[in-house]
C-alpha cells in the first residue's frame, strides 16, 4: 500500500465520498419507506425502517468490495475505493446502534438478515468480478 501523503488524500477523498453517499442512501430509504407505509399503521413495520438504510448501504458496499477485490487495478484504487470510500459508506458503528435500538427480537433477525445479505452480496461480487480460487 502507498504510504505517502498522495495515498492519505486518496483515502480522505474517497472517505468523504463515500460518507456523503452512505447519508444519501440512508435520506433515500427512509423516504421510500415513508411513501409505501403511507396510511399504514407503524406496528405494522414493527420498527425495522430504523436499519434499513444501514442494510442497503451494508449489502451493496458487500457487493462493491467483493467486485473490487477482483478488479482493481491498482493499489491506489483499493486505497481511494476500498479503504476510503467502501469503508465510510458500510458503518459497522450503525449497525450495531441500529440493532440495540430495535430491540432483542428484531434487533436479532436484523443482525442475522444482515450478516447473511452481506456474505452472499460480497461472494456475488466476487462472483461478478470473476475470482478464482488459486
């Protein structure tokens, strides 16, 4: 890995990017949440809007690293996507905040439901990315 001022900006740059996007999906999921249950009654969704956007930003940065992995081209590329950007848009800090805000019953399946998106999401990326094992 470079381990120059060029590689921390890499990092920075994409940390930001990356941080910027994981609100946008967070902003964009609650939204579209709010507009299906509208006129539904909240016991219905029982609480789970409150990790949904932390879920869909989890899985598809799953999906993005594996493909990654797989693809890039070049040290600084894995510095400014993986180590900056994928890593700010996934959070693990909100996921877990997520998960004790839920509750033991939900809080659990959302853990699960989770842990097991983000494992096939990243072999699919891998998949996608045409990883081999050698």
């Amino acid at each position: 890995m470079e381990r120059t001022p060029y590689g921390f900006l890499l990092v920075a740059a994409g940390g930001f990017l990356g941080a910027v996007a994981r609100h946008a999906v967070d902003v964009g999921v609650a939204a579209a949440l709010a507009a299906a249950a509208a006129g539904t009654s909240p016991e219905i969704l029982g609480g789970f809007p409150t990790g949904a956007g932390t879920l869909v930003a989890n899985v598809a940065g799953s999906f993005a690293l594996g493909l990654l992995l797989t693809r890039a081209s070049s040290d600084r590329v894995r510095l400014f996507v993986g180590t900056g950007a994928l890593s700010s848009f996934t959070t693990y800090s909100t996921f877990v905040s997520d998960a004790v805000a839920l509750g033991t019953p939900a809080g659990a399946w959302y853990v699960a439901v989770s842990y097991a998106t983000g494992f096939v999401a990243a072999a699919l990326g891998l998949a996608a990315g045409g990883w081999r094992r050698r």
